[in-house]
C-alpha cells in the first residue's frame, strides 16, 4: 500500500526531504518483501532486522539506515496504526552508530534524534 503511505505521510511529521525518501524507502522494502504493490503489508522485527542488514551489506551508512527505520516506523504509524515501540531500540541503535560514524568523519548528522 505505498500509494496509501504516500497519501498518508502528508500529516505526518517529518520534513519534505525526509517525506521524498521515505517514499524511496518504503519502496526499498516492498521489494524487499516482495510485496505486491496494492497489499498492506506488515513490519516486524525479524523483517526489518533483515532489511537493515541487507543494505548495510550494500554500503548503507547508519544514518541513512536510520532513516529507513524511521520510514518503517511511520507505515506502521499512518497505515497500520500501530504504535512505534516495537522499532525503538532498532532506532535507537542506529542512531547511536550514526552518532558514531559522523564523529569519525568529524561532520554533524544530518537528522534530528
């Protein structure tokens, strides 16, 4: 349902540029599920885990992980309804790593905690 999401995310709060890549990103995902494009899909733990993992393989900085769980926390906000616990820690610990990779490079991260 990402024409849903994306009809959806125009209330929800986030800016446009974080709006432009969460729709990338949910993209991203049903095709890593291989969702068919008019189902409502569900986000889980063990799916999302392995959504992270598989785009850290591709060379995927924390930051940018980060912000596909964010995504990921708001389909399951605006189209499933459901609360944002069960993504927390995954979002927490990405942050933390994004923390950490831009103090390695010596830049500021480019998203609000």
């Amino acid at each position: 349902m990402v024409d849903e999401f994306v009809r959806l995310l125009k209330s929800y709060p986030v800016g446009e540029n974080d709006r432009e890549w969460f729709v990338r990103w949910i993209k991203r995902y049903q095709e890593f599920g291989q969702y068919a494009a008019d189902v409502r899909f569900e986000v889980d733990r063990a799916k999302t885990l392995a959504f992270c993992r598989e785009i850290l393989a591709n060379g995927t900085p924390a930051w940018q992980r980060l912000q596909a769980v964010r995504c990921l926390i708001a389909y399951r906000a605006v189209v499933l309804g459901e609360p944002d616990d069960l993504l927390a820690d995954i979002r927490a610990k990405l942050a933390e790593l994004a923390a950490n990779e831009s103090a390695k490079k010596g830049t500021r991260t480019r998203f609000a905690f």
